[in-house]
C-alpha cells in the first residue's frame, strides 16, 4: 500500500484553510429514478471532526499518488464500507481553487449497495430523499454546492 500522505491542511489562495495536502475528494451516492424519486446517501459527521455534527458526504484528503476518483473510492470504503464494484460511478463535480481542489464523485448505488458507518467519523448514515437534504443541518461545503450537485443529478436519466 502506498503511502499516505495528503492529510494535512493547506492555506489556499482563497484565503481558506482547507484539508487535503492534495487536494480532496468525495463520493455522492444517489439511488432511484428520475421518475420515481431519487435518495441521496449521507453521513451525519462525528463532532471530533472538522465542521463535525453536521451532515455531508464521505470523503477527505486525497494523497499525492491517487486520482480523486482513486481518493473518493477509497474513502468510501474506509468510512461506508462500500467497494467500486457496488456503485457506476455517473460523474463528476469539481471545485477548484488553484494549487487545491474538491471534487465530488457521483454515483448510482447498484441494488447490493449496503453502506454502513464503518468507523468513528460517523454518528449515523442514511439514505435522505433529495427533497428533504436541505433540511438537515450540512457541511458548509456541501450546503454551498448542494443546489448545484442537486441540478447535475436531476438531469441524470
């Protein structure tokens, strides 16, 4: 396994200060029809974590040998247990700041797509209607580009 090392935080020209010494990434999960209603999958974040008690998606640092897909992936199996053969990956989302980056996976969970709080950064995961998400108290970050990954994911067949 190589090593890990993104964790850390970086100043960004911005003028915020954000994890990731490469940047970040993170994998929103959706399931259901256009038609039919669409549920999103959350995590409610641990209060020890940064902007912790507060709704988003998995994800986190992305270390210097991985793609952000490769980053996302992998957090997704370390904080929901989930592996890629369990989602189709659909697209992709990025924020980008210069020197740093997000960028936000997005992905169908296929039918034995069973995410779980798979270790302490969660005090609960769920599914959420896509109705119901801005109710929750959210990240920042995710609350400020929610409208926006909303919209990409409603024009998804």
């Amino acid at each position: 396994m190589a090593a890990r090392d993104g964790d850390g935080w970086i100043q960004c020209q911005c003028g915020s200060k954000h994890w990731g010494k490469f940047g970040a990434a993170g994998i929103l999960i959706f399931r259901g029809s256009a038609e039919g209603g669409r549920e999103i999958f959350l995590q409610h974040r641990a209060p020890w974590v940064h902007n912790g008690d507060t709704w988003g998606i998995p994800g986190g640092a992305r270390d210097s040998h991985e793609s952000y897909l490769e980053a996302a992936l992998r957090e997704a199996h370390e904080e929901i247990g989930i592996t890629a053969d369990e989602i189709e990956v659909i697209g992709e989302s990025c924020q980008e700041h210069g020197a740093w980056g997000y960028h936000t996976i997005i992905a169908l969970a296929h039918e034995r797509c069973d995410p779980i709080a798979a270790n302490q950064e969660s005090i609960e995961v769920r599914w959420v209607e896509r109705s119901e998400v801005s109710t929750l108290a959210l990240h920042p970050a995710f609350s400020k580009n929610w409208s926006m990954l909303l919209e990409l994911i409603h024009t998804l067949p």
